[in-house]
C-alpha cells in the first residue's frame, strides 16, 4: 500500500477527533507543533514524515472510537509512545494521525500478592520501579533509555537493556495485555498468570510488533525481587579482540551469571567521558568490559565478583576495578548510558546498529567489522551488550564526505553490516526494531515464506491497513 491508498485528514475528520478526546488534546493544521512528531531519535532526517493530525487519548474507550473511526475513513494511525525509537517504528510514514499515548499514564495496580504491577502504556517506565522500590521489588526488563521511555513501547518493541544476560528481555515479564484492533474492537490476553497455554499466543505475538497490530492501552508485567547486593567491574584490555573474547569465558569459567556483561571500544569511553566532562578508571584502554554482579550478602558478593574478576585478568584483562558503592557504580554506568547521545553529539550524521549474533561469533563479527570499516574508510565505533551477542555498532559520516556520498555509501556499508550478521547466524536487529530504517533488509534475514506468513498475520488483525502503515515489510 502507498500514500494514495488512504484518505488525508480533513478538517471534519479533525472536528471528529476533537469530539472523542476534546480539543485541547489535538494537534492539526499547526506544522510546527507537528513537527516534533514526524521523528524519533533516529538522526537521519530520511526517515522522518509529517503527522496530519495528533491525538492524545486519556482511555482505552477512547482510542477504541478514534481506531473505528479511522478505520471507517481509511487514516492511518501510527502509535506513538515517548519516542525514543531507533527505527522510526512511530514515525507516521503516510501521515494521517499519530496516536499519542502520554495521558495514559497511570500505575494502575501493584499487586504484592501475585507479585505483578499493571500499568497504562504511557508510563515512563523508570517510574515503574521507582514505585515498587519501597516494595524491594522491580520489573527487570527495561532499555538503557528507562528515563524517557514508555512502557507502551518498550513492549512493542521488546526492548531489552544491559541486564538482559541475566533476566532476559520485556517478554519475559509480560503476563497480560488489554489492546485495541484496527477494527476498534478490545481484547484482553493473558493475566495475571505464570503460565497460559490457552489457545495461539497472541499476547507475545503482540509483544515486539512495532505497533502494527494493535495499540496497547495496558499492561500486566511479573516482578522480581531486587537483590540486597551488587557491584560494577571495569576491566580493561589491549584492545577489543581480548576482551570479546573474555565474554564466553566468564560465565563458563566463573560458573556465575553476571547480571551484565557490557562492551565499549576506545571511541566510545573517550566520546562519552567528554560529553559527560567524567572520568572512569582506565579510560583509555583500548576496550572494556564493564560486568555488573549480584548477590544476597556482603561475603557472596566478594566471592562473585572475586571469581568473575579472576576469569577476566586470565582472559588477558590488564587489571580489575571494582565499584560497590551506589555513587561510583552509578558514575560508571552512566558513562556507558551515555555513549549514544556522546557519540551523536560529535556527529549528527550517523546510524546506530544494534545487530545481534551468537555470542560465540562475536568475535568473527568484530573481525568483520575492522575489516568492513578499514575498506569503506568509515568509522564504526561499537559498544553494546557484549552478554547478549547484541551490539551498537555505529557507522558515523566522515567529515570529508558529502550528503550524496553519505547517502550512497551508508546503504552499502548498512548491507555489507546485515549481510555479514546474517552469516554468522545473527540478525539485523536485536532490540530496536525493523521500523522503516531497516524494513529493506528483512529479506536478507528471513525467506519468502516467513515473509509472506507475517503479512498475512498483518492483513488477519488490520484487513485496511491502517495501523503504522509503511513498517516492517519491505515497499
Ligand atoms: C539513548 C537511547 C538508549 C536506548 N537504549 C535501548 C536499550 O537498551 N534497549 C532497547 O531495546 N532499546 C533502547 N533504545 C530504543 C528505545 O528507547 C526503545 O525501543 C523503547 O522501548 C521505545 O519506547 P518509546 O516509548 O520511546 O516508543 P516510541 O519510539 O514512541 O515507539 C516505538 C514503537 O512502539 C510503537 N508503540 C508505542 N506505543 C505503543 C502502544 N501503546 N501500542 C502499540 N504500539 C506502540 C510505535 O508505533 C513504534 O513502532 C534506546 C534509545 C535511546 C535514544
């Protein structure tokens, strides 16, 4: 489908939004308090496009009637949650309207007994666990960008963040769902349940759609229990050969699963202690592991960290520093939280990658990766979730090429990138989505077949497709 295939907002189809969620709560005919809703934090502008028209709904009655209502006028709706994607996943590709879920935003339940917490998408999902702090409890599946993002589209995205090795990504943690269909019609999966084997399961299907299914209006997460103990390892190597391969290592060596085993290149430590003005131990190594260790006392959390330290100065570290203070533990993740913003900072023009490979294969992908940079004199630095095999590769312009050059060049260095994850058994993404920035490489990861069985699915739950147009599939 193209942009001829829907109906453009007119100024009575606005009147008939306004009608559903009151004037005040939208946007139309005002390009410039349009405009922050045409991107997300993908840099380059290409993939940005204009809404029509932004609506923010405060119930899940509400979107129900703006989806029947679209439906009934063939408009696009493109959920949109805090924005922080990387794949231009709420970027309304066709226009028409954004749905914009920032009034939904309550902590509707904490539920001690089953140990559950339900919440509306548009909660920033850091005040999740901030309100299940004095509980001793939290949900620990959340990104890195946990202070802007909501949970509405953590769970379209199954985001997963730095202690995914340990606790795995947002599904794991996700029991129930209310969601609105194209159609306007609500359904409810799942619940407060440990287990549900009751018919297909929907609700994962919809976990990690990229709101091209349904909107999500609630969500019903599993809670953990925050372990009493933990500390932060730096340990520097030589370079970043020696220590991606420390990463097998030291869960088989060590017998303990870090709760994070985190990778960040030379570049990366240097771009975000500048941009941050901090200073970590041996920032200039020429890579780092960063490892985050758990336990329930003070003598468990010295053997831990005692046994993963040991694996790593074996695996050629040059030395180990431990963090088990709050203060440096927290100066030195959020130098590692930082690097994206650093490294946008130093050059706007660039492209983020978050490929993901067997853990076993990081290190041929690093191979690759050197070789691939030094033949396209680009620089790639990487950083990301070593634990995971997920990684931020991120191809950044060159000052001397032009926008023509940059352009050209970026598709063949981002095929090259695909194809080389692809080979080694990984895939092109693995937490920020397809969206539109990656819809033209599926094919290099998935066949024909697989294809053709997600967009019949898509067709199954938005016949007209109106819900996030222009995402996933390939034009
Ligand atoms: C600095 C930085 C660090 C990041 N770190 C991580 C990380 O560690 N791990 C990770 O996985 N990602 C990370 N991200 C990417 C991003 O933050 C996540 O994808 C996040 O889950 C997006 O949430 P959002 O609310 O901003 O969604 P948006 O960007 O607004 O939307 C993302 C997608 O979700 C859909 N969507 C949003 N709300 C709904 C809803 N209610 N119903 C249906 N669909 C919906 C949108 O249509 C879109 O397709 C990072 C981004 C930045 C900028």
């Amino acid at each position: 489908m193209g942009a001829s295939s829907y109906n453009k907002v007119q100024a009575s189809d606005a009147a008939a939004i306004e009608a559903i969620v009151g004037p005040r709560n939208v946007i139309f005919s005002d390009s410039e308090r349009l405009e922050p809703f045409s991107h997300d934090e993908t840099a380059e502008k290409r993939y940005a496009s204009m809404p029509e028209l932004v609506a923010r709904p405060a119930s899940t009655a509400e979107i129900s009637k703006i989806m029947a209502y679209a439906s009934s006028r063939k408009i696009p709706v493109t959920p949109r949650g805090a924005g922080s994607g990387l794949s231009g996943g709420c970027v309304p590709v066709f226009g028409g309207i954004v749905l914009l879920v920032d009034r939904m935003n309550a902590i509707l339940e904490v539920d001690l007994e089953n140990l559950m917490v339900v919440a509306q998408p548009g909660v920033v999902t850091n005040a999740i666990n901030e309100a299940l702090k004095k509980h001793g409890l939290w949900f620990a599946g959340y990104p890195m960008s946990l202070e802007t993002c909501f949970l509405g589209g953590n769970v379209a995205e199954n985001a997963g963040g730095g202690k995914a090795v340990k606790y795995g990504v947002t599904s794991r943690y996700v029991v129930g769902l209310e969601a609105v269909l194209a159609s306007g019609e609500v359904i409810r999966l799942g619940g407060k349940l440990r287990k549900d084997v009751t018919g297909y399961d929907l609700l994962h299907l919809l976990v990690g759609s990229e709101g091209t299914l349904a909107v999500i209006t609630e969500v019903t997460l599993s809670l953990m229990p925050i372990p009493r103990k933990k500390a932060v390892l730096l340990a520097p190597f030589a370079g970043p050969a020696e220590a991606i391969a420390a990463v097998p290592r030291i869960i088989r060596e060590a017998r303990i699963v870090p709760t994070s085993i985190e990778y960040m290149d030379r570049a990366s430590i240097l771009a975000s202690c500048g941009y941050l003005n901090e200073s970590i131990p041996y920032g200039e190594a020429g890579a780092m592991l960063l490892l985050e260790v758990e336990a329930e006392s003070g003598d468990e959390l010295f053997a831990n960290y005692s046994a993963i330290g040991g694996v790593c100065e074996a695996a050629g570290a040059q030395r180990v520093y431990v963090a088990d203070n709050r203060t440096t533990m927290e100066r030195i993740w959020n130098v590692r939280r930082n690097i994206a913003e650093a490294l946008k900072v130093r050059s706007p023009r660039q492209s983020i990658e978050d490929v993901v490979v067997p853990t076993a294969a990081i290190p041929a992908f690093m191979e690759g990766l050197f070789a691939l940079a030094g033949e396209e004199e680009v620089e790639i630095p990487c950083y990301g979730h070593a634990g995971d095999g997920n990684l931020h590769a991120t191809v950044v312009k060159p000052l001397a090429w032009s926008e023509e050059d940059w352009d050209e060049r970026l598709h063949r260095i981002l095929e090259r990138l695909y194809r080389l994850t692809d080979s080694l058994g990984g895939r092109i993404s693995g937490e920020h989505g397809i969206g539109n920035k990656r819809k033209e490489f599926i094919g290099i990861n998935l066949d024909a077949a697989t294809i053709a069985l997600m967009r019949g699915i898509k067709g199954v739950f938005d016949p007209a497709g109106i819900l996030n147009p222009g995402k996933i599939f390939p034009d």
